[in-house]
C-alpha cells in the first residue's frame, strides 16, 4: 500500500481489525482475533480482505502495516558496508538509540521530539486517516546506525508536502550514509506525488544547515527566538527542497 492512499474499508470487522495492528506496530494474529471477539469466519474474512488490499502482511502469523517504502539497497564506503531499507516494527530500540545518539551530539528538537513520539506510541510506521510516518534505516551488521524520517500529513490541504527528519550516528559520519539516506527519501516523495520537503533546524546547528544547503535546500523563513536551548532563545531555520 502507498502510504499516499487513505485507507478505507469494506466492513466494519476489517476496519477493527486495521485498527488494531496500526496503533500497535505489529501484532499476533491469535491476540488480534482474541481482542476484536470476531467470529473465526467473520476474522478470516476480514483479514483476506485487508490483506488481498494491500492494507496488512501476515508474516508466520504477525500481522503488521503494509507500506511501500522502497528496496533493500547494500552500499559500500571506503571499506564500510551498510544496507539502506524501510524500517521494521524490530528496528524500534534501534531507531530510539540512534536518535538520541545524534540528538546529544547536535541540537535537533524536530528529532528529539519523534524520539518522544515513537516512545509514546510504541510503533515505529503509522498510516491512518490523520496521519501517516516512515521510516528508511541504515544498518551496518543488522545495527541501526541512521535514520531518514518522512511525516505525512492527510489532511488535504497538506497531502502535497512532508517533512524530514534525518540523522547517522558519530561513529559512522562522512561515510555518504546520510546523503543516500536523504536520497532514498527524496526520490520516495517525489514518485509519491509530494511537491515539497520541509526540514527544520536551530539556526545554532551549522553543521545540518550546511550539510542540507550542500544538497539544494533552500531557507524559506525564519521562526525568531523559536527555541529555548539552556538559557537562550534561538531561531530556527525552516527548510525546503522543492522537486
């Protein structure tokens, strides 16, 4: 499923059904069947349907959301090998410690604040009538060391834009893995039928400003005294790449 459609559905069972497994990340197929209290026959009907859609993936009996978020692409970088791919409801500890590593290096409060949401809400892709987030991961050995977030507003007077997030951990900076990360999801927008990207940071973190001013982003405004970092007020810098 593209995260680009809203979903809809057939019956009331397989909307509960959706529900269910989108407010929990992934979840198992007997739990699913035990929570909604559907009938055998009334939950195989529904789950056949949802899944013939495209809305859900039966993996050995997990269920979980259905996104199309693109390929598993092995790079190479002066000797370092790493994986670019959609995240999975397993990378969630992965994705938190990452996000907090970069976030305690630089100031990056958009971050920092996805960090809290994806804690509160226990499930790393979201995709319903309000809202809709992925996620593409690097990995190097199966560890999650970058992120490249994509929010998707479903409101339609929004649907044409989203805002990234994006991040690599200390360790594995100037290896080109932030710049395949933020390829990877320019390049999903853009085939998605997004018009613009937005991405959003303190005016005190030089070394994002540069790195994305250094791939054609463009400053669109200025939020004066936005943020409050120790005892000082600091703007922010509203970002966007146009396709």
């Amino acid at each position: 499923m593209e995260t680009s459609e809203r979903p809809t559905f057939e019956t009331e069972a397989g909307e509960e059904i959706y529900r269910y497994v989108e407010r929990h990340g992934t979840a198992a197929r007997h739990r699913v069947r035990t929570v909604t209290s559907l009938s055998p026959e009334t939950f195989q009907d529904a789950l056949e349907g949802l899944k013939e859609r495209g809305y859900l993936e039966d993996d050995g009996g997990t269920l979980r959301i259905a996104l199309d978020v693109g390929s598993v692409e092995a790079y190479s970088n002066d000797g370092l090998e790493y994986v670019v791919r959609p995240a999975r409801q397993s990378d969630f500890e992965g994705l938190i410690d990452t996000i907090r590593d970069v976030t305690a290096e630089d100031t990056y409060i958009v971050a920092e604040s996805i960090a809290e949401q994806l804690l509160y809400e226990d499930a790393v892709n979201r995709h319903n009538t309000a809202e809709s987030r992925v996620f593409l991961v690097a990995t190097v050995e199966g560890d999650v060391v970058g992120w490249a977030h994509l929010d998707l507003p479903q409101l339609d007077k929004l649907k044409s834009t989203a805002q990234l997030t994006v991040g690599v951990q200390e360790t594995f900076q100037g290896r080109g893995i932030g710049s395949r990360l933020v390829d990877r999801a320019l390049e999903w927008a853009e085939a998605n039928g997004y018009r613009k990207v937005y991405n959003s940071v303190p005016t005190t973190n030089d070394e994002a400003l540069d790195f994305l001013e250094n791939r054609g982003w463009e400053t669109e405004g200025i939020r004066k005294d936005h943020y409050t970092i120790g005892d000082r007020y600091v703007d922010e810098v509203m970002l966007a790449y146009t396709f």
